[in-house]
C-alpha cells in the first residue's frame, strides 16, 4: 500500500469512508478510470486534489463495456502501480471493487442497464455495440455508491464525456462533471492504457492521428468553412501513414456530436483508427 491512501474493494467499506468525510465537511471528488493508469489519469486527480479535501480514485475494468470480440481478458491490469500513481497524485481512497461485488448476479445477469439515446448511436457507439451502455451503467451505479460529488472526466473520450454528463443531468444525480484536457506524450501522441499495445515504431507512427487533428484545426482557423474540404484534406494527410486504419474522421457539433456542414461556431474534430493491435481516439477543438 502506498503512503496516504487507502485501498478498498467493497462498497460497504467505501460507504463508511464516505459518511465519516460527510460528517467532517469534506468535498469529494471522482476519478473512475479503468486502470492502467498513466499521466493522464493523474491529471484527473490533480485536477480533483485542487478542488476537494479527499478524492476517490476508482479502478474497475467494467465488462459491460466491451463487446466479445473486444480486448477484456487482455485488458492491463496493475493495481498496485495503480494505486501508487493515484497516491502520488493526490488521491485519498483507491476504490477498486471486483466483479462480483460490482455485479451480484453476474455481468450476463443484469438487468437494470443505462441506456442515453441519441448520440450514442454516432462514431464510438456505432463502432462498439452496446460500448455507452455499459459506459453509463457502471458510472451510474458509481455515481449512486459515491452520492454529492464532483466527477472529473477526460476529453480524451469526447463522446464518453458528453454521454456521462447527460446521463448525470437525465437521471439527477448529484454530481457535479468537469471535464479535463487531454494529455500528451511530447510527440502528440495522446497518452491511453491502450498504447502499451503499440510497438516502437506504431507509437510513432501513431502520432498521425493528433497531427492531422491540429492539421484540420489550423486550416479551420485560417478560414476554411466547408467541412467536407476539411475532412477531405485532413484524410489525404491520414493516408500518409498506410500503417493506421482509419474508422472514422467527423466534424461535429462539439454539444450533440452531429456533422457540422457548414463552420460558423465551435467545433470538434473526431478520430478512431486502428494501429497494429490498438484501436485509438483522439479529438480536438476547432
Ligand atoms: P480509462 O481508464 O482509459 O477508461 O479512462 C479513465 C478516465 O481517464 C476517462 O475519463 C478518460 O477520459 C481519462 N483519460 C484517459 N486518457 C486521458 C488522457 N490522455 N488525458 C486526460 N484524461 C484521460
């Protein structure tokens, strides 16, 4: 265990920790992640040191959220490097429950599941059935066991962003969403448990992805309003590393996700492509 913060797994004990902050006054913030933490999540509890007494770092790898075909079973899993980095960056309370304490019956035997329409039917949701459901379930179920709180959340996963916060408002949970900058490795690349999968030189090559984002952000601020030259300028610059597949490449409405025709206001530039055995997103603001 490292120094400063505890480790528990089960509600009953995160329940008792809770009530004894709440009798001394103090402020809690959220940080639910699935582990395999890196800079980025530690950037969520900095942020969540900054403005709470204590701050609760989950680490549960949710199977509601990946498809069968996806990497679950593969998923990097290091709870006590975990809780090491969460100490060091502020955290009080590591909350890392297992699956049965998450799910009594099972993950197959659930049967009260959270489901926002709309814009989960667009980019991840419609490249990962079912992936929002299982999002906004655990956090719900989180969001329950934590009760009044502030929850930070990264822009890294745009979507997963907007779809926590609707949910959040749509079933009026006391919890406060702030969402954080996305953090970079110094060559662009946003920092995700998913890079371990990359080789040297996909992690270079990966980089593609931010660049062609600042690339469509830049030709956005010089003018260009049509977003299908952006787009189109933008893919032509993807396909110059033949070694990332691309899923998708959207400019949207940064609030409902939708594609954007014409560029009068904000924006976000949205990517999904695969490199060697990853599947990575990445987005920015245009
Ligand atoms: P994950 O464990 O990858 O599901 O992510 C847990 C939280 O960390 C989510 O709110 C993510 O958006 C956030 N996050 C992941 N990567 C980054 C990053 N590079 N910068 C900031 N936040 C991140």
């Amino acid at each position: 265990m490292s120094a400063g913060i505890r480790v528990v797994s089960t509600q009953a004990e995160l329940q008792d920790q809770l009530q004894q902050w709440r009798r001394e006054g103090m402020r809690i913030g959220l940080v639910p992640t699935m582990g395999a933490l890196h800079d980025g999540h530690g950037s969520l509890v900095r942020a969540a040191a900054a403005d709470n007494e204590v701050v609760i770092t989950t680490v549960f790898v949710n199977p509601l959220q990946f498809a069968p075909t996806e990497d679950l079973a593969a998923y990097p899993r290091d709870l006590e490097g975990d809780t090491k980095l969460a100490a060091e960056a502020g955290a009080t309370l590591m909350f890392a429950p297992s699956v049965e304490e998450m799910y009594p019956f099972g993950p197959a035997e659930v049967w009260t599941n959270v489901s926002v329409r709309t814009i989960t039917s667009l980019w991840e949701g419609a490249h990962r059935p079912g992936h929002f459901d299982g999002v906004s379930t655990v956090v719900a179920k989180l969001f329950a066991m934590a009760g009044h709180c502030s929850a930070y959340f990264g822009e890294k996963d745009f979507q997963q962003l907007a779809v926590v916060r609707r949910m959040a408002a749509d079933l009026s949970f006391p919890v406060r969403i702030v969402g954080c900058p996305t953090l970079r490795e110094p060559h662009g690349l946003a920092m995700s448990s998913r890079n371990r999968y990359l080789t040297q030189d996909e992690r270079s090559r990966a980089r593609v992805l931010h660049d062609t984002l600042c690339f469509g952000r830049d030709l956005i601020a010089s003018g260009e309003t049509a977003a299908d030259r952006v787009l189109a300028a933008m893919s032509e610059r993807l396909a110059e590393e033949p070694l990332v597949r691309l899923d998708y490449l959207a400019l949207v409405d940064p609030a409902s996700l939708v594609p954007v025709a014409t560029i009068t206001g904000a924006v976000r530039l949205l990517v999904a492509a695969r490199v060697g055995n990853a599947r990575l997103i990445d987005n920015i603001g245009a």
